[in-house]
C-alpha cells in the first residue's frame, strides 16, 4: 500500500509487540464511541500476524516495537492480517500523530488519478489566461504564519487623495486589493476533484502534518499565491473611506506576488525594529492604516472581544517535538483578519442583494438566557458587569455579550491573569457558527451579512461563494443550485466540527510529547505555574508552564483531580469539594477553601499519557 492509498475499511494503527512465538499488533489509540463518518469499524482487541521468527506483516518487513497500520479481513477469510504500512515508532511524535490522522478515518493522500487531474488542471489554467485584469505590475503581498505552505490570500493597497489620485502618505482613503486564489478555475464542479474536495469539504490541520483538501499539485502548487510566480486570482477590490466601503468591484485577475512575509517579521517591522523594503513597504504601512480603521469601527459597533491563541509546534529532523509556543494574535495577525472580513462582507452583501444562492457564514444571535448566566459567572469572579434589563431581547442579548467581552478584555489587561479562562466562558455562551443558504447575520462580527470568501484552498463553502460570485458576474461560472445548498451546509458544519476535533486531539498529543521531553531534561519532581482555565465537580484544568508568565501564553494542559487536594488545614486531612451552581468555583465544605476560574495556582506533573494527549496533574509540594 502506498502512503498516497487511502486505507481500507477494517483497518487500525497498532504497534508490533512480540508475545512468546508470535508477533502480534496492539492497538494504539482506545475505542471511539463517536468516530469520524469515514473511520472504519474494527475490532480493538489484539491481533496476531504470525510467528516472530518470520518477521513480516503481509509484505511490509515489521520488528516489535514499529507502529504500523494494519487490516483485519472479515471473519472467516483467508486473508487474516496484513501490514498495510509502516509509520514509525509509538515513542516519535511525528509518527503518531499521523496514526491518530489515520486513526481518524482520514485518507492521507488522494488516489492517483485525482492527482493527475490536479496537475492537468494546474496546467490547463496556466495556459488560457481568460478575461482577467492584468495586476501583475500592482505590488502584493502575502502574509501567514511561517510554517504555511498554501497562500490563499494575498493582499495590495495604496493611499488615495480626496480627488480620487494616488496620493504619497497613508490618509482616511485608501484602495485595497484582497486577492484570493481562483480555485474554482481549476476544479470544475461537479469533476472528480470537486467530488473528493466536497467529501472532504476542510482541510484538517495538525502538528507537522497536514491533511489537503486539494492535492498537493493545487494546494501547495498551481492555487497557492507563490512569491515571484504569476497566479490567478479573484480579487475584490475596495475603496474605504476609514472604515466605510464606498466602492467594491469583483474580478478575476492574474497577480505577482512581490513577497512571502510572516506575522513575526510583519510585527517587527511595525515595532521599527527591521525596515520594511520596496515595493511592498509603502502598500503594507495604507494595508496596516486600513485595518486599524475597521477594527476600530468594528469595536465600536459592539463586536465581541476575544483573544485567541494558537500552538506552534517545533520538531527535529527524527519528527520529536522540540518545542511548543502560544502564539498570541498580533497587529500583524489582526491586519489580515480585518481585511479578510471586510471583503467576505463585501461579497455576501453583493449575494445578497442579487439573489444568487450561496452559502452564508451564520452566527445567529445568543439566547438571553446564556448572556444573563455569564453575567452570574463573571459577577462570581468580580468581574464587573453591565446592569441587564428585566426582559432581555436577542437584540440587547447581542449588544449586552459584546460589552460584556470588553469588560472581560480590559479586567484581564489589569490582572495579568484569566484570559484564557474568562474569555473560554464568553465562548461558550455563543451559539455555533454554521453554513446556511440562509442568511441570519453574524452576530459575533455584528455583520448582517457574512460568507467564506477568504480560504478555497483549504474550505469547500469558500468555492462555492466563489462559483456564487463569478455567476452574478457573469465570469463563466453557473450558480450553485439551491436546493442542494442546505443539505451542504449541514455537511461542510459537520466536517468543520470534526476537523477541529482532530486538530486539537493532535495538538493535545504533540503537547504531552513536548512535555516529556521537559520532564525528562529538566526533572519529574519540577513545580509548574499555572492558571486555573475550568472546572468541573471532578476537578480543575489547569494551564501550565515552566517559563515566567511575561515570556508568553502558558504551553501545557492538564487535569487536577479533587481527590489529590488536600484541606489547607493543621491536619491536612481530605477536604471535601463542591461546585457552585456558576460553575465557576470549587469550593472546600471544611475550611472554605476555594479554587476560582482564572486563579493562579502551582502544581507538578503526576503523569503523562501522550497517546491520549493526557496530563494528570498533582499539586506542587
């Protein structure tokens, strides 16, 4: 089996354990009560390949101790067992994750006639440049996380005088180009490409691995807006008067990208202290006087307030993990965010007044009854308030919660501590986004109407919005057809969900990899700061970490079970601990001792199942 082959149903990742003459193959990862749609059934009981002496799995030469993906034939076949392939070592980080994608029902990789249409594709639209607009002289640029490899957007600007010129310094007026790759021009709908690409419908990225929604000929390739290679695009090209949209126009084009810039170098040249070079210098300073505008006008209007953060995983060149950051959002991230909204907003709003039908980004506004619960639960951390009215609508529920993130925003910039925990319980009194050919708003970004625009590369909803767009056009594409668009949207939310699960599963796993590592060169008795991040009545979570609190977000997470807390107390007896009904405070039935959401707290590590990306943790003696 190649590793471009996906695995057949009835297949399982198990390391080869030797057991008397017999090798045999144990399961790696514990059964699943709800597994992905794709992932195969299977017995999770230990399977035997034959004796020890032979040292093969089907033809795939194994030795106790590999971790491989094997298959179990039907009952009562002759097949019996086979090695399917390799993966590496259980002890590697690299290899399991890509056992737990595996794990996961994922294919990794694409049958070889999708890849040959890929790369016939990729050639087909390089030579029919079409009707586009040639913006190949206009300086562009991209900006993504170091690590990317795939380029959906990419970005121009320039400053505007009052007369409609182009003017020399930044001003309230400024021209902005956001060009997207033109996925749609090389997969057709309804081909074979498309077909996988809606099956798959997301991209699912994990720590040193990446599972496309496009072959590598089209993700990484022919639709990722390489620097110094001409690329076709659709750009949305919009004059904003500071935060206004005062025109949009929508195209297809052929761009150059100047340079592949990174958020870390972006925020040192905001900082001044690397320089910015020509051509894409002066673009970037009318890019960066844009974006602030809109994030201003955008708090303003009362849109939520949360800070995210999102791991960064280093691995040597035997695939262990080196390293693990926080990677806080900076100017340079909120840059990009703010002009990626701005032309989604601008191009469901086109959808919307045409009538094309399409896939909205919906975020339905929160139910009173869980604004009023969060204003309990900060109220219980003396986190101050807004005062809610007697009977609340969804409408002041939506203006309420906003306000409320801002309170929660600035209480965290005074304390030093709690983001993560406080801004976990404003998340969690939202409802979920979805796709929807139904268009209710996004109340998050307080925008009555919203898409996916910004990403084809790697979300199948942002093809069809763009198929949507180049139909009202009238650029050669049909429009997606209504009645199949509900049923999409419940599937592409679907695989949304699921991939976020995988996705933070193997971040779990490569963190627990990393913390080994630590304990390992730095001691298993160490203590660790923390921060209390949630509670249940069986304990705390807890974020941790072994560097100083101004050096960045904490890395490590782990559980805190009540059973190892003891009563602060002369005898130090067990202390028994209740949950209050905010779920916010654990609270000692003794003493009154409490363990309150966002409080700081030291502990040591107890143990570490990095297979299931658990940490049990204990208090610091």
């Amino acid at each position: 089996m190649s590793a471009t082959t996906p695995a057949p149903a009835g297949s399982l990742v198990a390391v080869i354990e030797r057991r008397g003459r017999f090798l045999t193959a144990e399961p790696l990862f514990p059964p699943r009560e709800a597994a992905a749609p794709r992932s195969p059934r299977r017995n999770d009981a230990r399977l035997t390949l034959g004796p020890a002496r032979s040292g093969r799995g089907g033809r795939v030469e194994v030795s106790a101790g590999d971790l491989v993906l094997v298959h179990s034939a039907a009952r009562g076949s002759k097949a019996g067992v086979r090695v399917l392939r390799l993966l590496g070592r259980p002890d590697v980080a690299r290899d399991v994750i890509e056992g737990l994608l595996l794990d996961r029902g994922l294919s990794r990789g694409f049958d070889p006639s999708l890849e040959r249409e890929a790369r016939a594709a990729g050639e087909r639209v390089a030579r029919s440049a079409g009707d586009r607009r040639d913006l190949r002289e206009l300086p562009t640029f991209t900006i993504d996380p170091a690590s990317a490899r795939d380029f959906d957007d990419a970005i121009s600007a320039e400053p505007i005088d009052h007369n409609g010129a182009t003017g020399a310094d930044p001003s309230d007026r400024i021209r902005v180009w956001v060009h997207i790759a033109d996925v749609a021009a090389h997969v057709p709908e309804g081909s074979p490409l498309d077909r996988e690409a809606r099956r798959r419908s997301s991209s699912v990225y994990a720590p040193g691995a990446v599972e496309p929604m496009l072959p590598h000929a089209l993700s990484s390739d022919a639709c990722s807006l390489l620097p110094g290679v001409e690329r076709p695009a659709v750009t949305v090209e919009m004059e904003l008067h500071g935060p206004v949209l005062a025109r949009a126009a929508f195209y297809r084009s052929v761009i150059c990208s100047n340079a592949r810039l990174d958020y870390e170098r972006v925020d040192r040249i905001f900082a001044g202290s690397e320089p910015a070079a020509a051509p894409w210098g002066t673009p970037l300073a009318a890019a960066r006087h844009a974006a602030a505008a809109l994030q201003r006008a955008r708090e303003q209007s009362g849109a939520l307030v949360v800070e995210s953060e999102e791991p960064e995983f280093e691995f040597d060149e035997r695939g262990h993990v080196i390293d693990v950051l926080g990677r806080a959002q900076t100017e340079s991230h909120r840059l990009i965010e703010h002009l990626m909204i701005a032309a989604n907003e601008a191009v469901a709003d086109l959808l919307e007044r045409r009538g094309v039908p399409c896939l909205y980004r919906v975020h339905e506004r929160p139910e009173p009854a869980r604004v009023e619960r969060l204003a309990d639960q900060l109220a219980t951390l003396e986190v101050p308030t807004p005062a809610l009215p007697e009977n609340m609508s969804s409408t002041q529920a939506t203006e309420l919660l906003g306000e409320m993130s801002r309170r929660v925003d600035a209480h965290v910039t005074r304390s030093g501590h709690g983001r993560r925990a406080l801004s976990s319980l404003v998340l969690r009194s939202l409802k979920q986004a979805y796709y929807s050919p139904k268009n209710l708003g996004h109340a998050g970004l307080r925008s009555a109407s919203y898409c996916h625009f910004t990403s084809p590369i790697r979300r199948y909803p942002d093809i069809v919005c763009h198929r949507a767009l180049l139909s009202a056009l009238g650029a050669g594409e049909a429009a997606p057809r209504a009645g199949e668009l509900v049923e999409l949207g419940v599937w592409t939310s679907e695989r949304e969900r699921e991939a976020m699960i995988i996705e933070r599963d193997a971040d779990d796993v490569a963190r627990c990899f990393a913390l080994e590592r630590l304990l390992y060169e730095q001691g298993h008795d160490r203590p660790f700061a923390g921060e209390i991040t949630g509670l249940i009545s069986a304990g705390a979570f807890i974020a941790f970490d072994a560097r100083a609190a101004e050096e960045g977000s904490p890395r490590f997470e782990g559980m805190l079970p009540v059973r190892m807390l003891r009563a602060p107390a002369r005898d130090g007896g067990r202390e028994w601990w209740e949950l209050n009904e905010q779920g916010t405070i654990l609270q000692g039935e003794r003493t009154g001792a409490a363990m309150r959401l966002g409080e700081e707290i030291e502990v040591r590590v107890a143990r570490v199942d990095s297979i299931r990306g658990r940490v049990d943790l204990a208090p610091a003696p």
